[in-house]
C-alpha cells in the first residue's frame, strides 16, 4: 500500500466520520469527491447514522458537515452506494470523469483509493492506495468489477476496516466504481459497483452530479502474444553486436527454404485455410534439438501468414498472460516455445477455447504450434487438461541433424554469407572456401557463425582443419572485441584499453544482466576497474548500455522498470564467454559478496542460472557454481522481497541445482546449499507454481533414490511433496489415468519422511498411498494389487520402526499378508515379496501376546523363499535362514517340554486366548516345509566344490529332524549360512 497522497486522484479521497455523544470522532469509512459538493461512498458506511452527525474530512485536514444523504437504491435493483450532499467550502475542482472496462485482458495498476485501518499511523489514517488489477470477466453495464490487490495483504481481515466506499481508480485517475464492502478474504478478492451503474441509478435523484457523469470507455489490447520475442528484420549490423546478428528474432539470414521445411511451411499454412464461419481450435507439435531452427522456421510461417491473411494475428505466446488471456476474437496463430515448461496452463487455455467451440460460441480460427526439443510427458498432461484432445486433432512435424546434410548446410552459408556481407555494408565477394565438413556444423546456428566471421574477412584455414567448436566460438568473440575497443566516449577517449577489460565487464553483464543505474558499482567487482574513477565506470556503463540495450523492467517488486543491459546470447556464446574471461572466479566472488547483489536478489537468481547453464559444458564454471551455490541462496531466500525472484529460481532452474546439490553431496560440500534449497522450496509459493511442482515430479521420474544420502533427505522430502501436490493436481483431473503416479508419489514422500522422523507425515502419506490403491485395484487387479500389496507391508513395517503408540502394526501387515496372497494367484513373480509379508506378520505376532501363533506364517515364509531360491534366486538363501532360526526360536517357545518324539513334537499346552494351541496343526506342515527344502538344497549347490560334503550332511540332517525338529532346524541354517551366503552376495 503507498499512503500520504497528494496527487489530484488522492486529494479527492475523503475520510466518512461520526461524531460520538462525547463529540469525539471515529472513522466509519471512505468515501470520493466527484465534484465540489457531492461524495460518493457506500449505504451501509453511513445508513445508521442521523446526517446532523456525520462529519466528512477532506485530505487537507478541513472538515464539511452533510447536507443531504442522497439514497440510490430506489430502483429495480438496489445499489449499496449514497451520495452525500456536503456544504460548500472546497476549492475550484474539475467533475471527476468516470470510465466503464471494455477490455478482454486484465487492466493493470490500477488502484482503490481510501482509508483502510491497517495503514493507520500515530497521526490517524492517512490516504493509502491499495494497488489492484482489474479482471476481464468484470466491467460493463451490469455486473460487479473484480479486483485481484496486488499490494501486500494485511495480516488481518481487520485491517480492512475503512475500505468501504473506496474509489476505484484506473491508471489515468478515472473512477471505474466503488467499493461496497470490505470483506476480501485469503485470495486477495474485493469487487466493486461499476460506476455506470452508479450513475444510472443516480439518474431521476438529487444527485445530479453523479447523474450528468462522462463516462469514457477503456480498453485492453489482448496481451497473450509477446511483442518483444519477434523483431522486424535487422537489415543494418554495422553498429550492431555480431551475437546480436544470429539470434532468430533478428532474422538478419532470410529464411533458407529446403525440401523438408517448405513441406512444413506448406502444411501449417493450409492448416489455417478454413471457414470463419466454423471456427476450431487445432494443435500441432514441431520437435528438434537446439539449433535446428525451429523457431525461425515458426517466425517464417508467422510472416507468410500475416502477408496472405491480415485479419490473422500471429507470433509467440506470453506465458505469464495465459492463464488470465482472453479467448481471441479474431484468427489466432500462436507459438509455444518451450511447452514442456508450462504443459498445464496451455492445457487448460485450450480447454477453454473448446468450451466455447463446442458450444458453438467461438468467435475465430485458433492455431496452436507448440515448438519441444522432443515428444514426452508433457505433451499428455497438456492433453489431460484439454476439454477433448482427440478434437484438438494434433499433429507432428519434426526437424533432425541427419536432415541437415553437407547439401543443405553450404546453402546456408551461401544465405547467410551473402546477407552478413549485405547487413555490414561489405562487398560481397566470392565466398571464401569454407569446410563444414565436421560434426561441428550439424545445425543452422554453428553455420550462421562460420559465414559471419567470413562477411567479417577472418582468416578460417585453421578453423577448417580442425573443426574445433571452441575455435569457432573464441573467433567470435575475438571478433566482436574489436567492437568494444573501438568504441570513444564523447571525448573521443577509448572505453576499453583492452580486450580483457572488455571481458571483464561483459562477464558482469552476462551474469547479472543489471540495470544501467547499478552498472557502475557492479563493475567494481573485476579487477580492472576496482580503482578508477566514478567517472570512468558511469562512462563504462553507458558504453555498455549503447553496446548491449536491453529491456525495461523492474528490478525490484512494485520498482518502476528502468533501462537494462543485455545479456550475451544465444546461450552457447555466453557460456563460452564466461569459461575464457580472465579472472572470472574472483568476479564471481566478489559478485556474490557485493552490497548491491545482496540488496537485489534477482541478481543472485541470475548469476545461478546462468553458471548453471554454462556449468553443462566447462567444468571450471562449475567449479565456481559450486564454491558460490550456498552463499546466492541464502541470499535469496533471506531477502525481504524474495517471493518472485525465489519462484523465478526455481522454475527455471530447479534440475539443475538438484543436480548440482546431488553430485556435491557425497563430500558434504553443499550442506549450505541444501538448507537453503530445502528452505526455499518449503515457501507456500512453490506449492501454487505448476513449474516448480511439475519439474519436481519429472526430478523423481529420472533420480535414483539411491543418489540422496544423509545431507540431501530434506532435499528428497520436500521434492516428494512438491511431486505429490503436482500428481494431486492430475488425479483431480483425472483420477482413473493418474492413479498410480499419485500413489507412487505419495509412498516416496511416505518413505523420505519416515527417514527424516517425521512420523505424522509419514503416516499421512502412507493413508493417503493406500487409500488411492483401494479405489483403483478393482478397476486392474493385475496393475494395482501389488502396488497396495507392498503400501500395507510398509506402513506396517514403519509403524514397528517408529513404536507407534496409538497405532498398530496388525492390521496393516495381516492386509500385507492377505494382498500378496491374492498377488501370487495373479503373479508367482512376487512369492520371494509374498515370504516377506509372512515374515514381517509372524515378526508381529512374536512380538505379541499371539506368539505361538507366529509358527505357521513363518513356515509359510520358509515354503515360499524355497520356491524362489528353486527358481535360481539364491538370495532369498539369506531371509530364508534368518526364518529357519525365527521358526525354531518360536517352536521352542511355545513348548512346556522339549522331548520331542516323531511328529507330535511332544505335549504342547501353551494358552492363546484360552484356546490351546495344538501342535498337530503345524507338524506336518513343517515337516513337508523341511523335506522339500532339504531336497532343493540338494540340487542348488550340485556345482559347489564342497558338493558330495555337503549333500551327505543334509541327507544326515534330513534323517534326524524327525527325532529332534528344533535341533535339525539350527543345523540347516547353520548349513546355509556357512555354505550359500558367499555364494549370495557374490550373485
């Protein structure tokens, strides 16, 4: 909120008081000057008072008794604004001008003029605008407006007292309505009575006023397209960055139409040849790796179409806008760049373009191009939003390196040297003799660069021998040297002495991307202009500033935008900058440390990424990525403002810094670095950014959990839950396709939280794993069961673990039991799982008051690791003769005496439950049990050098275990143990 106004806007707002019987003063609400004596404000603020005891208090510190409250809700539909009469006293004002939303985009900055208690001060409440965006679904003659605040809430909902009868103000001090209640909520949501309806009401009344009021009209222009990512053609590079000359949204190279992307080209266009008259929306996907020219190829296709179609509006999508963009109105054709990254908001935007299509209430044509590196996951959860993806009738298109042959690549240097020669003013010459016959130009853009540095007159025989990428690249950058160290100031002074002084700066600039203003105290960090002058490093700045422009923007949450310096691109160029800078980690160092980097954390956020880009190719920039790692994100995640920069983070590089983190761990070099990841990815934020919680779930898809160790499990826990808000997001949308993800999910988040200790948690996302199989197994026994079989077994298990006091293991592990039972019938690949189950159930029964009932599930344990080491799995020798010595502990316990004789086992009358245990029940069982694996032991070490020895001791083995049981079961998992482990762990 921005409080002590005194602009025209704010001195209209005024301040609606009641005087008490003890003629004191109390705020009840606000209200609006609309001309010299009449104030808008709302009915209930003031309905139940006596008008002598209203007081109205101007900003200016003066006080107006009311005249006349002046009731407009005499209509059909009552209104809950008055307009109060006051006495005259106020200066010559100009009638407030109001204005009615007719946009289909959202209408930012605009603003609610009033009195809200939480910015009260010792002095009183002073004015406050409380910064808010206008939503599209709202305005016109009827219905309220909706206003999205984008000032920071306050912490209570008190703190919204006085809001009421606030003005609604548009960017250029319009008033679109006014405010009726205060009640907003924790979305941050407040609406508002339009002001035409306001005026319509008023129409017939005293207020005539508000009745006589000019309303203009204002508008939005669709903002889902993105003006900045496609240039008009760059003609003209003399004065230009060679890097700038390569980058697709110059299109300095004309497009180089070949077989294949003219086939392209052709069939996209037909694609939009169809009949206003039945407006569809349609996808298609165009993969291939970086550098294939995929996005000049769309940018050719956006021009084709404008030339023979006008009314169509083409180019590459906002992401940020998509989720609040309108529905177009006229022939759309729009690009997804990078759609893995936002496979959901496209999703949903498409599903409601098709709403209103099969509702026969779309207006236009809509063309979806949505240009991946490759086909994956992504693309079935952008279908999955969709209302119908079979109507979305996708279809594909690819660009390979193997299209790219030695034909097509001398072509392109054939273009593209002609058209450098023609953008920097050169005669164009025979074409020196240039080699791609090397892997090196497998691509348009490594092409581009070779034919470049020929229009520039560079000598290439070298770079023709070797074929050497970083040749290429450090001739580039050599070359566009001679840009910085020709560059005078106004005095005709030289900028840089050097070419490592410009390497220096442009290091800086490439990490953090700064504002101008910053520039000068930034470039202190390198080592070359630590101790010159301020005149020096602002004459510097501005060299860089007319080298490099950038955009405009705020570097700061609500700061106003400012120039910015610009970045070196395309990506490959900058990282090869970054490796052959001189110094650069002292300036990294230095960077990471400097009061100005610290005071804005979006500088932080940029040097990361951008070392974690460079870090994929040059090992010495991750050397650096990993000294500076835990330092940038404290910063970041300590810092007042932190939200946006954080999120931005996070959705853009959030693979790589797990991936950073994992390989630094296993040295505990980064436990710094964890903390702060883990504290950052803990915000509420992360959880309402589909980027962050889909690129957690693809993390887990790809990690082994084996890669997380002791440093890293916070690390684990939270992505876990980053990946189950993300697959709750799915199943909600469709709970049959996403089922198993979201149970998977939640048994990994299930098992980092038990390690971590968080025993809530823990049982929570095992409930939950659980709760999801029960509903889905009977639709897929054969998909489902083992799944849930292997969640009871684990719960059980992690209750034991914990000493769970309230809840018990029994039923989740008799359900263990139970499942895997029926998972064998299916399956008789899970028996070795199946053994297990019957295992951890006889362990709890051991462990209880039950214990002489623990014998059967421990000789159907035995019968099943038998099964599975006669199938060759000999290591399940090893859970078998650790249940061998489980069966003769609880056999000897359950008995009063220990002279065994044949099968009977002896008198045994131990009590469960009053009910006597009879020994007959399990005796030939166990018998059985003992006689096969006797017999398949015999055959499993037939090659085992101590064969005959050992046969002849299981044959005496099997002879006396019908005399003395619990002695010949200690023999036999002696035996095992002393003969099979080796053999098991060496398998």
């Amino acid at each position: 909120m921005t409080a002590n106004l005194s602009d025209a806007v704010g001195s209209r707002a005024v301040k609606i008081k009641i005087r008490n019987k003890d003629d004191n003063e109390n705020l009840i609400g606000s209200g609006y000057l609309i001309s010299e004596t009449l104030v808008l404000t709302a009915e209930h603020v003031v309905k139940p008072y006596e008008e002598s005891r209203l007081i109205v208090a101007l900003l200016d510190g003066s006080k107006r008794s009311v005249a006349k409250v002046i009731s407009l809700s005499g209509g059909n539909s009552p209104i809950d604004v008055v307009a109060i009469r006051i006495t005259p006293g106020i200066e010559m004002m100009q009638k407030a001008i109001g204005a009615v939303f007719r946009g289909d985009q959202p209408l930012e900055q605009c603003s609610i003029v009033g009195f809200p208690r939480a910015n009260a001060r010792d002095g009183g409440v002073p004015a406050t605008h409380v910064e808010a965006r206008l939503q599209p679904i709202s305005g016109g003659e009827t219905g309220d407006l909706s206003l999205q605040i984008t000032s920071p809430l306050p912490r209570q909902e008190d703190g919204w007292k006085g809001i009421s009868g606030s003005a609604v103000i548009d960017p250029e001090g319009k008033i679109l309505g006014i405010v009726p209640t205060r009640s907003v909520g924790w979305y941050g949501v407040l609406d508002a009575i339009p002001i035409s309806v306001i005026r319509d009401a008023a129409i017939g009344t005293k207020a005539v006023d508000v009745a006589e009021l000019v309303i203009a009209e204002v508008f939005t222009n669709d903002s889902l397209l993105d003006p900045d990512k496609v240039n008009p053609r760059l003609l003209d590079i003399r004065r230009r960055s060679l890097f700038e000359a390569l980058h697709f949204r110059n299109r300095v190279v004309p497009f180089v139409a070949d077989q294949h992307r003219t086939r392209i080209i052709h069939d996209l266009l037909g694609w939009t040849k169809v009949s206003i008259l039945e407006p569809d929306v349609q996808v298609s996907v165009l993969t291939g790796p970086a550098g294939t020219g995929k996005s000049r190829l769309a940018t050719e296709i956006c021009d084709q179409l404008l030339k023979e179609r006008s009314n169509w509006r083409a180019g590459f999508i906002d992401y940020e806008k998509l989720p609040i963009a309108a529905v177009p109105r006229q022939p759309l054709f729009a690009i997804c760049d990078y759609p893995e990254r936002e496979p959901e908001a496209i999703g949903e935007y498409l599903a409601r373009i098709q709403k209103l299509q099969f509702g026969n209430k779309l207006q236009a044509p809509v063309r979806f191009l949505l240009l991946a590196r490759h086909d994956g996951s992504w693309l079935q959860r952008l279908c999955d939003r969709a209302e119908d993806d079979q109507a979305l009738r996708i279809s594909h298109q690819s660009l390979n390196l193997t299209d790219f042959e030695f034909e097509e690549r001398y072509r392109h240097a054939e273009a593209s040297y002609k058209a450098f020669c023609s953008a920097l003013g050169v005669s164009e010459k025979h074409a020196p003799y240039l080699d791609f016959e090397w892997q090196t130009y497998d691509r348009p853009l490594t092409v581009h660069i070779k034919a470049l540095l020929a229009a520039c007159g560079d000598d290439l025989s070298e770079i023709n021998q070797t074929g050497s990428m970083n040749q290429l690249l450090d001739r580039l950058i050599r070359r566009e040297s001679k840009r910085w160290l020709n560059y005078r100031t106004e005095a005709g002074r030289p900028v840089f002495e050097d070419r490592q002084e410009g390497m220096e700066a442009l290091c800086v600039t490439t990490l953090t991307a700064p504002a101008k203003q910053h520039l000068p105290e930034l470039l202190q960090t390198t080592e070359v202009f630590r101790s010159v002058t301020s005149k020096t490093l602002v004459a510097t700045a501005n060299a860089l500033a007319d080298l490099y422009p950038g955009s405009h923007e705020s570097v700061q949450p609500n700061s106003p935008a400012e120039p910015h310096v610009a970045p070196i691109e395309p990506d490959l160029i900058a990282a090869r900058l970054l490796a052959t800078t001189p110094r650069r980690p002292e300036i990294i160092r230095r960077l990471v440390g400097s009061r100005l980097v610290n005071a804005f954390p979006s500088y932080h956020a940029r040097l990361l990424l951008t070392l974690m880009l460079a870090a994929d190719d040059y090992p010495e920039v991750k050397d650096d990525l990993e000294r500076n790692l835990a330092a940038s994100l404290a910063a970041i995640v300590e810092a007042p403002l932190r939200s946006r920069t954080l999120i931005e983070l996070l959705e853009q590089g959030l693979g790589n810094l797990v991936g950073v983190l994992l390989r630094g761990s296993a040295g505990g070099q980064h436990v710094g670095a964890v903390r702060q990841t883990v504290s950052a990815l803990r915000i509420p934020e992360t959880l309402r950014s589909p980027r962050i919680t889909t690129a957690a779930a693809e993390l887990l898809e790809r990690i082994d959990p084996g890669e997380f160790d002791s440093t890293t499990l916070a690390l684990a826990e939270v992505l876990s839950r980053l990946a189950v808000q993300h697959w709750e997001g799915q199943y909600a949308a469709s709970p049959t396709l996403f089922s198993r993800q979201l149970s998977e999910a939640h048994a990994r988040l299930s098992h980092w939280r038990f390690l971590i200790r968080d025993v809530s948690g823990m049982i929570e996302s095992s409930r939950r794993c659980v709760e999801i199989l029960e509903a889905h197994w009977p639709d897929n026994p054969e998909r489902f069961l083992p799944a849930l079989a292997r969640g009871y077994l684990m719960f059980s298990k992690r209750l034991v673990a914990v000493d769970h006091k309230t809840i018990s293991p029994f039923s989740p592990g008799l359900y263990a039991v139970r499942t895997y039972k029926e998972v064998v019938e299916i399956n008789r690949a899970f028996r070795s799982e199946y053994a297990e189950a019957l295992s951890h159930y006889s362990y709890l029964l051991g462990k209880s008051s039950y214990k002489a009932m623990a014998v059967t599930p421990t000789i159907d344990a035995i019968v099943e690791y038998t099964d599975v080491v006669n199938s060759g799995r000999l290591r399940a020798l090893m859970p078998l003769s650790y249940q061998l010595r489980q069966l003769a502990r609880r056999i000897d316990s359950t008995i009063w005496s220990r002279g065994l004789d044949g099968p009977v086992l002896g008198a045994v009358r131990p009590y469960v439950r009053k009910r006597v245990l009879n020994p007959l029940e399990y005796a030939d069982s166990l018998h059985q049990a003992m006689d096969r694996l006797i017999s398949v032991l015999c055959r499993s070490f037939e090659e085992h050098k101590d064969a005959k020895g050992i046969q002849e001791q299981l044959e005496k083995l099997k002879e006396s275990f019908h005399v003395e049981p619990i002695r010949g079961i200690w023999d036999l998992a002696e035996l095992i143990e002393t003969y099979y482990f080796p053999t098991a762990v060496t398998e």
